[in-house]
C-alpha cells in the first residue's frame, strides 16, 4: 500500500503529532494518513534513513488538505537525544496533539532453526547465539524509548489536553493529548517457527508499560493506548 487517503474517515485538521519511525513501514503509513487528512506531522527517524525525500514525499500528499511534515533525526536508544528531540519540538509547538511512538526493531538469533522443529540441541545452539547487546538494544529501542518519548512530551501533551476550545471545551474532549505505543501481536503468543523470544518479551514489557504510563498520566488528561499490529 503506497498512500492512505481517508478525508472522510477522521478529521485531523490542524493538529499536531510525533510519528517515531516515522520514514518506513507502519510508522510511514501513519504518517500518510495524518498529513493527507490535515496534521502536521513531525516524523523522526534515524539518521540513515530517508528522512528528507520522505518528508518531501509526506508535504506533496498534505499539499490540498493543509497538511506538512518536518523530519528530525534522533537516535532514541539514547536518552539524552530523546530529551534534545523534545527540546527542539517545544521550541515549535505550544502543544502536542498525538504522540505516535512507534519504532522499533527485531534482532534474531544469526543461527537460525525452525524452534518447533528442532531438535534441543539445535534449539540451545540456536537460542544461545544471539548476542546479549541485542538483547539490550531490542529492549532500549522497543520498550524503555517509549518511557522516556512519554516523559519528554508529557508537558506539551497535557497542554494539548487543556487547551480551551471554541466551544468552551477542552482539547481532551475532542481528543488531543493522546500517546499511541506501537506494540505487537507477537506479545500475545509463541506460535513461530521463527524465534522472537527478545522482540516478543520485549513487546510483552510494552503492553505492561502502556498501562503503567496511563495510570500515571490519567489525572493529567493524557491518555495512553497500545496498538498491536497482526492480531485480530
């Protein structure tokens, strides 16, 4: 799927969002959505990735709804970049509307087998191959980023959510302040012959997190959801 168009599906005119991962995949596609419909989009990426022709590509599909994008690149296995991000974002925007923290990443064990298949022995070597930094770097990226994404953005996020409306509301009642957490279905089950024992546990810290930081942020209006691509 190359484009999202849905004018009539949500309206999103005018609202601001952070879309991590935000130059491929399901991130891009959020993206899409978001700025054909209306939503300045700040996307954020790493500093490898095409952050420019996306953002090029993202302005030319927001050109008849008002929508634009602007790319930044961060590195958000670090917490100090993380904390940078906000800062220069803040410098921007008064509020943010939509936290989408999205990125991630799967690291495989480089000896491979079919783990419903294999004998122990091929099981073990298997299992024991993958290397312990990747285990480090899936839970930095997949799960504690979102903490810090969460706690960087809570300011301009619950001013989102009290911000005065024209009707004498608030943001929240029209939806703004809100953080979606990409998860995974691969939280949810083992059924694989592949094995994706540290994205999948790392994906199953996620989902906990998610209820964490709601509870936390609740009494700020700031909501917090999780999404799990793949299941139904």
């Amino acid at each position: 799927m190359s484009s999202l168009s849905a004018p009539d599906l949500f309206n999103v005119q005018g609202r601001v969002a952070v879309v991590t991962g935000g130059s491929s995949g399901i991130g891009l596609m959020i993206s899409k959505g978001l700025v054909q419909n209306g939503a300045k989009v700040y996307i954020v990426a790493l500093p490898t990735d095409p952050i420019t022709e996306t953002v090029q590509e993202l302005n030319e599909l927001g050109r008849e709804t008002g929508g634009t994008a602007e790319g930044f690149a961060c590195n958000l296995s670090s917490k100090d970049s993380i904390a940078e991000l906000a800062k220069e974002i803040s410098q921007k925007e008064q509020t943010l509307d939509m936290l989408i923290s999205n990125a991630g990443i799967r690291r495989d064990p480089p000896q491979k087998c079919n783990v419903l298949t294999a004998s122990m022995e091929e099981l073990r070597e298997s299992m024991w191959s993958i290397r312990d930094q990747d285990w480090e770097d899936t839970f930095r990226l997949n799960t504690t980023a979102h903490y810090f994404l969460s706690v960087a953005f809570l300011p301009l996020l619950a001013a989102a959510a009290d911000k005065p409306t024209s009707d004498g509301g608030k943001g929240r009642d029209e939806g703004r302040g809100v953080i979606v957490v990409t998860s995974s279905c691969a939280s949810m089950h083992n059924v694989t012959n592949v094995d994706l024992t540290s994205y999948a546990t790392s994906k199953a810290a996620t989902d906990h997190l998610v209820k964490l930081l709601a509870a936390k942020y609740n009494r700020f209006y700031v909501r917090v959801v999780g999404i799990n691509p793949g299941c139904e």
